[in-house]
C-alpha cells in the first residue's frame, strides 16, 4: 500500500512534470482550491480559473519549459522539492538549466493545498551535482522518526540554535558539521572548512548583532531535512534589508551537515 507521503509525492511529481506537458487539465487533479503561493513576488490565493490562468501564462511566457526533480524531501502533508528550470537552447531543440529552485508544498487530501517557493539567480547557474534518482528521495513512511532521524534532527535543532542567535557556543559548531561542507547558497557554491564554519558563524553573529532567526517549517526524513526559516535584523542593512525568509534542504552524513541547499526571497518579503 502507497503512504500518504507516497501519494504527496506522486501529486509534485505531476505538478513539476506532468502539467508542464501541457494538461492543464490536470490541475484541478493536482491543486485543491483556494491554493495559496507564498513566492518572491509576494503571497496570493487563487481559485481554479485563477490558477489556470497563472500556469498558462508562465507556459506561454517560458515556450518549452519543463522541470527536472533534483531531490524531493517527504514527511506528512509536506513535500520539499529542489528542482532546476530547464528552457530549449537558443541554438537547438536541446533543454540547457537556467534557475534553480526549492518549493515546500503542503497537501491536504493528496492534492497541493499551500507551496512556499524561492530561487536562484539564474546567473548562478544549476545545482552542482548530479540529480539524486528516484529511488532514492527521502519520503518517510511512518509517523515515528528513527532513531538515525532523531539524531539528525537534534544536529540541525542545535545548528539553529547558534546560527539563529540563541545560544553563542560556537566550539560545538565542529560536532554538527562535517570536515567539509558543501553549500549551494543563493549567490554561489563554495566547499567550506570547519575553521571557515566557526568563522563566518561568528562573524555573522558580530555584523548583525541582536537579530533574531527561526525555522517556521522543518521536518527530517532520512539523511536529509527541509526547513523554512526567517531572519529578523534590528537594523537594516543594505545586503540584508531588515527581514530575510528562505528554504533548505539540509543532507546529513554520520549525523552531521555535509551539504546544504538554500534560496532565499528578496529582501524584506515575509512568508504571510
């Protein structure tokens, strides 16, 4: 029998490849109504001729868009998915990666009921990597967390608490993540040392003294977890605004961070 998460699954999966075949039809099967989008240009909720309207506008506007599934992370009514826009080149019929994204969706009776999304620059480019195959995206199957999720999850609870301002133990810092730690951010990818962690750790801390940060959303389903978070700054500043929401996708290995996706809205947009 195919879990609730198994189900969810099949639902993004139409979302991202199926519907962008050109089934509009197939929305009514994939959204409930009224769907809600949380993205960079702000939160709307549509009903079913509204968001049919929104789609057939971003197909048309995008000729031949079609989206790879790089990872899908699954647990209850949530679904987090990185996924790469892929366009035809201009020289040839071939898709070529332009921006990359990440999208938290939460379902309600096995259709998409809310999303939250945010993405890259495209002149970031793709995801470094290969795309993780099917078989192996972490969608859970029980309710009750292992005891390799528990201990995931006390990692990451223990890296917010430093990285979001609540505790300054830093000297943890080289229990939580690995020797090198591989970063997908918004602006680049870069592979950062233990000594690179504690120092822009540290760092982060000094430039925006007194800020105040938490996840809204986060859930581990294996050997990754999937979070959204928010930073509040006491005083803007001009590469931060005053507030600053995101998505990660966090993969862990001997319980300690080894990589992490992230994509964040523009400067001073919320969530709500």
């Amino acid at each position: 029998m195919t879990s609730m998460e198994g189900r969810n699954v099949e639902t993004a999966e139409r979302w991202c490849r199926d519907v962008f075949e050109g089934d509009l039809d197939l929305l009514d099967k994939v959204f409930t109504y009224p769907y809600v989008l949380h993205s960079p240009r702000g939160t709307v909720s549509q009903g079913p001729e509204s968001r049919r309207a929104a789609v057939a506008a971003a197909m048309s506007n995008n000729p031949g868009l079609r989206w790879q599934i790089d990872d899908i992370v699954a647990r209850g009514d949530k679904v987090a998915c990185c996924l790469t826009a892929m366009q035809p080149s201009t020289e040839s019929s071939e898709l070529e990666p332009t921006t990359t994204w990440l999208e938290i969706h939460r379902l309600l009776n096995g259709r998409i009921a809310e999303t939250w999304v945010c993405w890259r620059d495209a002149a970031v480019g793709p995801w470094q990597g290969e795309s993780v195959p099917h078989e192996r995206w972490s969608i859970a199957f029980s309710e009750t967390l292992t005891p390799n999720e528990e201990a995931n999850l006390a990692t990451l609870n223990r890296w917010g608490d430093i990285r979001h301002n609540r505790s300054n133990d830093f000297d943890a810092l080289p229990r939580l993540v690995a020797d090198r730690l591989i970063l997908h951010g918004p602006v680049q990818t870069q592979t950062l040392t233990v000594p690179d962690v504690l120092r822009v750790a540290a760092g982060f801390a000094e430039r925006y003294s007194g800020f105040a940060a938490k996840y809204d959303d986060v859930f581990v389903v294996g050997d990754r977890a999937a979070a959204r978070f928010c930073y509040r700054f006491p005083e803007p500043s001009p590469e931060r605004g005053s507030l600053q929401c995101g998505i990660g996708v966090y993969r862990f290995e001997d319980h300690r961070i080894a990589e992490y996706w992230q994509a964040n809205l523009p400067n001073d947009v919320d969530w709500t």
